[in-house]
C-alpha cells in the first residue's frame, strides 16, 4: 500500500514538494526535556 514502518508519534507535512517530519524526540530536544 506504500505506507511507511511505524517509528513512533509523527507530525508530517508537504513544502515544496519536501516531506518533513517532525518527532516527539525533537519536540523533546527543542524544549530540552527528557524524551520519555
């Protein structure tokens, strides 16, 4: 079905024909807290 392996809670968008994800670990790094 073209889906892609499950690594954990994603946000992911289209910009400019770009995929960007963005994780929970760099929500984490970002805020610097613990990634639990």
């Amino acid at each position: 079905m073209g889906l892609s392996a499950f690594n954990g809670t994603v946000i992911k968008s289209m910009l400019a024909r770009l995929e960007i994800t963005i994780s929970i670990t760099h929500f984490a790094k970002l805020l610097d807290v613990k990634d639990q």
